[in-house]
C-alpha cells in the first residue's frame, strides 16, 4: 500500500468516525449572536440603571434550551423585578405541561438562592399564551404602583413571541413579527400606560458550546437558523427525521 493509498483511507476512517459522531448527536455547536445583538447588550447595560423590571420570554416548547440563567448575568440586575414569562403552553401537550410544571418549581424551591445571586427584588412567574397578557399587564401596573414609574425590558431567545407579547401589551402592531430568526434588529420603546414604558429587543443567544441535538431542536422551532449548523441542509433535514423532533 503505497503513501496515498494510506493516507486516502485514513481520511476515510475520520470521515467515518465524523459521521457516526454525528449521527450520535455528540457533535458540538459554537452557538454566537450576530453584532446587532452584541451592541443591544451594550446599549441595554448603558440605560440598565433607568430599567425597574426585567421581563424574560421563555418558548415552553423547549423551556430548558429557552431559559439560559447566562443571559441574566450580562445585565446588573440588582433591585430590580424579574418575570419570567412562559410563553406559548398551548403548544405542548400534557406530557410536556408536567414537565414544565416540575421545571417551575424546582426554580421557585430555590427562588431566594435566585434573587440573591442577582439580587433581585422579586420573581414573578407567568405560565400561558396570549391569553396571560392581562395577568401580564396587571403584574406590571402592580410593580409601577410601588415603583411609581417603570421601564421594563423584554429579554428572551429570538422567535419566543416577544414582539407578538408588546403588541397585544400595547394593544397595536407596531412591533414586527415574522415566524423566523432575527426579525427584530433593534431596540424600541413603547407605551404601556402612562408610567410603564416598555423596550423590546433581539433575541439574545450567548456564545456557547451545545449539543448537536440541542441544536437541531432549537433550529426545528425556528430558534435559530440553520447558518449555526455547519452541516448540509439535507443532512439537517435528515438528522431531524431520525431525532424524531
């Protein structure tokens, strides 16, 4: 066997071994936010002083990929209110629904660990759809009454339905809504009640390692785009029928 010979079939094992890497889902994805995101952050840490509540949009779909506590970390929170809004539950099934009921409150058994890491005010959760708007709305005036004023910021991945939740906050359609990744580009205010003003802003996704599998199911609820996926759009597609998502 002569040297390119050798060298054809080692490229043939490694290719092999790539494959089956792949097909295990044990692949893992450098996920990262384009520069629009990165200078929302920055702009958001500017005015964070001025911001009372911070409002975090979960995808119940898939809350464990959707709920990253690394996102908080990026902002000072301290004093501030935290609601967590779980959005989207007409989505899941049952099997699902007892899963996350189980997710919420293990985080609520260790919620004063939570407010003191960030030293936060107060957490409030909100579990629902478009039909929580109203418990949404109240919680915020609540807040606004012992606060005076409040700016709140809605933070979440992108394509969580934080668009859609301002626009029925607000009762309008200003803010834009499309069902794929990155359709809000900048940051905008807007008016809830006299006191309450309200800023929307990109999805945020951290630089990190996840999983391939953790990155296809993301990519399946259009969470991210496929350009995170360094692989052919037809091996996506075919990793997704095998995953079952």
């Amino acid at each position: 066997m002569n040297k390119n010979e050798i060298k054809e079939n080692s490229n043939e094992i490694d290719n092999n071994k790539k494959d089956q890497e792949i097909e295990n889902y044990e692949l893992n994805i450098k996920l990262s936010f384009p520069l629009h995101v990165k200078k929302s952050i920055t702009i958001i840490n500017k005015i964070i002083k001025k911001i009372n509540t911070i409002v975090y949009i979960v995808d119940s779909r898939v809350f464990e990929l959707t709920l990253d506590l690394d996102i908080l970390t990026q902002f000072n929170l301290k004093d501030k209110f935290l609601i967590f809004f779980f959005n989207k539950t007409d989505l899941i099934d049952e099997i699902i629904q007892k899963k996350l009921k189980n997710f919420i409150d293990n985080i609520k058994n260790n919620i004063d660990e939570l407010k003191k890491r960030f030293k936060l005010k107060e957490i409030f959760f909100i579990v629902g759809n478009k039909d929580k708007i109203k418990e949404l709305r109240k919680t915020l005036k609540e807040i606004a009454k012992k606060e005076l004023f409040i700016n709140v910021v809605i933070i979440g991945y992108p394509n969580v339905g934080k668009s859609t939740i301002i626009n029925k906050l607000v009762n309008r359609s200003k803010a834009k809504v499309e069902d794929k990744v990155g359709t809000t580009k900048s940051l905008q205010w807007f008016s809830i009640e006299y006191n309450i003003k309200i800023l929307d802003s990109p999805g945020i996704i951290l630089p990190k390692n996840i999983s391939l599998k953790n990155a296809l199911i993301l990519y399946k609820f259009n969470i991210i785009s496929e350009n995170f996926i360094p692989l052919p759009k037809e091996k996506i597609k075919t990793l997704l029928t095998k995953l079952k998502i």
